[in-house]
C-alpha cells in the first residue's frame, strides 16, 4: 500500500529542513506506522538514524517495533549491538539487549560477556548500574530450577546477588557517593527468592536484618514488607517479634504499625500479649504526639522569624529609597556646582565637546571600539563615581590636567591595543599595567586617556615595539584586573573600518559545545567542571560575566566531542544544582544584528548625510538650518513624495551645490520687503 500523493508531498516538504530533522522523521514514522508496511517502516527508520543516531529514544523505538512486530533474530540483535555501539551511555539500550538475547536464546556466556560490557559502559547515573543489575539477576533466577534443593545456577544466582551488593558498595558508591539503591531492591528481592523459591527463612531473616541497618528502620512499608513474608514463609513468634521493633523504631507512619500489632494480637494473641501490645502502642504514640507538637512550635518560631525578617528588610528598603532619593538631590547641586566651576578653566574648556573629545590624546570616538561606547555613555562623558572624589584624588589629578593633549599616531595601530573597562578608581594606570603587558613583548608606551579635569577615564592605548607582541596581548582579553574583566582589542579606526567588529567568541551551530543558563551566581567555574567532566571530557568552561566581571547565570561548556555534548544535553537539561533549576541545550547563538547604515534609512533617492555631521543620534530639532528660507531648494525626495517627480535633467552634484552669492547679494535679499 502506497501513500497518497498529498501526503507524499507533504512528508517531503516536511524532510526538506535542515539536518538532523529528528520532529519530520518522527511525524513520518508516524505516518508509516498507520499504514504498517514492514520494509517502508524499517526503511524510514534507517533513514533516520542515518543523522540521529545519538538519539536513544529513536533506537529504542525502531528496537521496541522490531522485538514486537517482525521478530527475525539476525536483524533483531544486530539494531541492538548498533544501538549500545552508538548511545553505550543509555542503560536502557542494554537492558532490552539482554532481553532481546535471552527471548532469542543466545547462549548463557555470550550473555554473560555482554553484560560485563555493560558494567563498562560508563552509565552517568548510580541508579543506572541497579536497573542493569536487575536485569541480569532476572535472567539468572529464570535460569534456575527450584525444584531440585540444589544446582550449578542456584549457586550461580546467590554469588550474583552477592556481587552486585559488592559492586553497588564498593564501585557505584565509591564514584557517585551513593549506592544508586537507597531502598536495598536488590537485597529485597534476594530474600524474597530464598524465603519463597529455596524455602530458606534464615537467610531471608538475615538479608531483612542487614536492611533495616542500612536506615530503613524507620520507615513503615519497610516493616511491614518484612511482616508480610514472615506471615507467609514464617512463623507468630517471628511476626510479633517484627512488629514490636516496628513500634519503637518507625517514625513516618507509627499510627499504621500500632493498628497492625493490635490487630494480629486481637486474632491470635493471649491477654498477656494483648496487655503488652496496648501499653507499647500507647507509650509510643504519646511520645510520638509530643515531639509533634515540639516540632509545630519550633516550626511555628521559624515562620515568625521569617516574618521579621521580611519585614526588617522592607523598612530597609523603605530607607535606602529615602536616602537615594536624598543622594539624588545633592548630586544635582553639585553637578550644577561643578558646571559653574568649569567655566573658570578657560578657553581650554569653552571648546565645543565634539572638539575637545577630539583633541585628547586618543583616536576619534568611532575608533574607541563598541566597549568604550557603553562604558562613558553616547556622548563620551565619563560615568560619575560612587562617591564624591577626595581631596588626595583631586590632588592626584591636579598635574594630570596640564598634560599636553597627544594626538594619536593611526599609522602605529598595528603595534597598538585598546585596553578598556579599567577601573576609574585605577591610580597611576600606566605604571600597573606596564608589569602585565611586558609579558607579551617590549612596549613603548601606555598611554592611559584622562578627562580635562585630570579624572582617569578607564581606558588607555598600550603601543608595542613589534607587532607580534600586540598580537599576543590580545590574549589578555577578559582578564580580571581590580575586580573588573579587562578587555584587549585591536586599535581600528572605525571612521576607515565601519564593518570592524571584535567579537572572540563563535556566533554559529556548535555541536560540541552546550549553552548552560540559570545557573547560581555563587556557582564557580571549578564547581561547574566537577558536575561537568562526568558526561565526557571538557576542554573549555566560560562563565558569563558583565562589565563589572559579576556573574549573569550563564555558561558555555565545550566538550571533545559531539557525543559527549550530546549525552550531557539530556542528562544535565533540569538538573538543580544550589536550589536552581538549570537548563542545557546545543550552543546555537542567534545572529548578531549589524547596525543599520544611514543609507538604508533614506528614501531612495536621497543623498546620503554622513553621521558625523549632526553627532552619534542624528540632527535634533533644536539644531536649526541657519539659510535663508528663499534660498533653500527641495530634495528631490520630497518632491517625488510630495509632487511631481523632478526631470533627471539635474545632476546630482549640481543639485547639492548652492550658487555663488556675495554680500551685496545677500543684503539686497534681507532687505526685500
């Protein structure tokens, strides 16, 4: 039975997305199970795995269809030895191999040599080492024949069960710190099979007792599961003995365990038994009753305390708000103070600010590179200090203001790199910085930039005797300097290079790399590696910071292989690490968008204004056109939006060029009245 043509169109256009396309393969797996031809579902399936073969839920599947539906050993057990080659992390995978070769009888040492190789596979989870030695002792109890007192495989049995207690303690809980089986499974089963199949209630007795050592005495089911088979397989004086330890020592559910003793002494109990029973029942459940209330009490304390708290802290924040607000009042007195005192400085400061940012001894602000735009604004004023600066500082500052002005030289910026992001607070920056960026070669100069008022502005110009020496300090990039990441970057002037951008990190699909977000701001890079280096090799861990070098919750992992990224994705994907859910996926950063040129933002036949004429945000209303209104002409562009389109007869420089006038002209056209 074929498929119809729509659908056929429509399985096609959905396997026309990029690769590995794991929803449009599903979606037609779907489609082809409904119709259940054999060949065309384990075609598809083929097809799939072809490009998701580190997918286990897919292997599953295709191995689930294959053990139900077709049932042919040969390809049975080969999409299984496919399916632990390619995912040998999924305990899953090897539990259905293990089944998959008893159903078809494979022999008992090739099962055996399969489930050491299972042993080996390096599962991630101790949870997954119990479920695969589950399976194997399932398949070793249905090997034996319980009907003969003793046998090769009984013995076989009892030194599994023995060794897989030996490898939980020793191996999973030496790796893990935790056995993987908090419960004792394992050790229950063990004493069911003895107690029911062998007829052997000492060595259930002794197996139960080694489990309530292990701290599940005090839980309810525990007892009561022991209850039970000495009710079965055992004998009154047994089960009363049980129930009497239960009342002393369960504290989840000692109500239940108490109705339980009660009930089998009303039945089968003497009035002394009865008498016994009563009073323990009783002492126990008032003592019980007792630590209750203690514990509402202290719980009760807890959640005032914390009422307090929460309300200590809002009258805290009630009076940071005031004194902000204070703050904020006389930090504009004093910029107004500030403002009236540098009119005293001369002609030196009546310059205009495009100038004076201009005339420092720095490139122009197009060449300071994006980091230094956020760092002193859009206008190039440095960011105001936390407090107001000491009268040492000013002291500091005072030879720097009469520094001469140093204009840089564009011709050595390839032995020339930006430094940025320092601190204001840095003292005598050229002298700290000099010892850190010797290491990469001779320098010639660090030349740090300070404001006409002699405030350091948190960025300087490191220039090299060779420019392989300021290659290799662009390595330095990100390195924390006064508690703060220092960026290196090459010096470019952006007015010849618009295009330049200086961005490190990769921007495209990495498969072998993960993006980690939610993560603990306590959480530190030695901390994350720990949780990480247990799902593969890790060769590269990067916390994301801001300027101030605190931590923003994210992390970018990178692995030696795509695999190991893989097989990280889904088991560290919701992992709480510190009370914080985390999420994991494949590092794929959206695309960086380039900023829009000031052509694309004119009309179509408008002539194009360069940026720098009207400043960094355009020309504002308040910047008026100072020609006379007769002698201004239309754009072209308004007149094709507002009027007939002009005739192409006018070249383009004849219509940007004003006409030549003189004085007089231009007295005789003030004077037209």
């Amino acid at each position: 039975m074929c498929p119809s043509p729509i659908a056929s169109s429509s399985l096609s256009r959905e396997l026309e997305a990029e690769a590995p396309r794991l929803a449009e393969y599903q979606a037609y797996i779907d489609f082809e199970m409904k119709i259940g031809d054999p060949a065309r579902i384990q075609l598809i399936f083929e097809r799939a795995l072809v490009e998701n073969c580190l997918v286990p839920d897919l292997w599953i599947r295709y191995s689930q269809y294959l053990d139900r539906q077709l049932k042919v050993k040969d390809l049975v057990l080969s999409v299984h030895n496919r399916a632990v080659r390619n995912c040998p992390w999924t305990v899953a995978l090897w539990s259905r191999y293990l089944l998959a070769m008893e159903r078809h009888g494979v022999d008992h040492q090739v099962i055996s040599v399969t489930f050491e190789k299972a042993l080996n596979a390096g599962f991630i989870q101790a949870t997954d080492y119990v479920e695969i030695w589950q399976a194997h002792l399932d398949y070793l109890r249905r090997r034996v024949d319980f009907k003969q007192d003793s046998s090769k495989e009984l013995e076989e049995l009892r030194s599994a069960f023995a060794r897989a207690l030996e490898y939980l303690k020793q191996e999973v809980e030496e790796r893990f710190n935790e056995s993987g089986d908090p419960s004792c499974m394992i050790m229950q089963n063990w004493a069911r099979i003895e107690a029911r199949l062998c007829n052997n209630m000492q060595k259930a007795r002794e197996l139960w007792d080694s489990i309530m050592t292990k701290g599940n005495a005090k839980y309810a089911n525990m007892w009561l599961e022991y209850y039970n088979l000495e009710r079965a397989h055992g004998d009154t004086q047994h089960c009363r003995k049980a129930l009497h330890r239960a009342v002393q020592c369960t504290s989840d559910y000692p109500e239940h365990v108490c109705e339980v003793l009660l009930t089998m002494e009303r039945t089968e109990g003497t009035l002394e038994d009865w008498d016994i029973a009563v009073q323990k029942t009783e002492t126990r459940l008032a003592r019980v009753n007792e630590q209750r209330v203690k514990a509402a009490e202290k719980e009760a304390a807890l959640i005032q305390q914390e009422e307090e708290k929460a309300e200590h802290r809002k009258r805290a924040r009630a009076e940071k708000k005031v004194l902000k607000k204070k703050k904020k009042t006389r930090g504009a007195e004093k910029r107004k103070a500030d403002e009236d005192d540098e009119k005293e400085w001369g002609d030196d400061e009546e310059e205009q600010p495009s100038k004076r940012r201009r005339i420092e001894n720095s490139i122009p602000p197009a060449a300071e590179g994006p980091d230094l735009e956020a760092e002193t604004g859009l206008f190039g004023k440095s960011a105001p200090a936390d407090g107001a600066p000491s009268s040492k500082q000013e002291k500091a500052a005072a030879p720097k203001r009469d520094m001469p002005k140093v204009p840089h030289d564009s011709s050595k910026d390839n032995i020339t790199v930006f430094v940025s992001n320092l601190p204001y607070s840095m003292e005598e920056p050229d002298v700290k910085l000099r010892p850190l960026f010797e290491a990469c070669g001779e320098v010639a100069e660090v030349r740090p930039i300070f404001s006409n008022r002699g405030h350091f502005r948190g960025y300087c110009y490191v220039e090299f005797k060779e420019e392989r020496s300021a290659l290799q300090a662009l390595q330095l990039d990100r390195k924390d300097v006064g508690g703060r990441p220092m960026f290196v970057s090459p010096c470019v002037d952006k007015s010849k290079n618009p295009d330049f951008k200086v961005f490190r990190y990769s921007t495209v699909l990495e498969k072998h790399k993960l993006f980690i977000s939610g993560l603990p701001f306590s959480c530190t890079k030695e901390e994350l590696e720990e949780i990480c280096k247990a799902h593969g090799t890790v060769k590269d861990i990067r916390l994301v910071t801001n300027r101030a070098g605190k931590p923003k919750g994210l992390a970018y992992v990178e692995y030696d292989s795509e695999s190991q990224a893989s097989q990280a994705v889904m088991k560290m994907d919701g992992m709480t690490i510190k009370e914080n859910v985390i999420k994991v996926a494949i590092s794929n950063p959206p695309q960086r968008k380039a900023p829009e040129k000031p052509e694309a933002r004119k009309g179509p036949g408008a002539p194009a204004v360069p940026r720098q004429i009207y400043g960094a945000r355009g020309k504002g209303r308040t910047q008026l056109s100072l020609l006379p209104r007769a002698l201004q002409r239309p754009s072209p562009a308004a007149q094709a939006e507002n009027g007939p389109a002009p005739k192409p007869a006018v070249t383009a420089s004849a219509a940007t060029e004003a006409p030549k006038m003189s004085n007089a002209d231009f007295a005789k056209l003030l004077l037209r009245k």
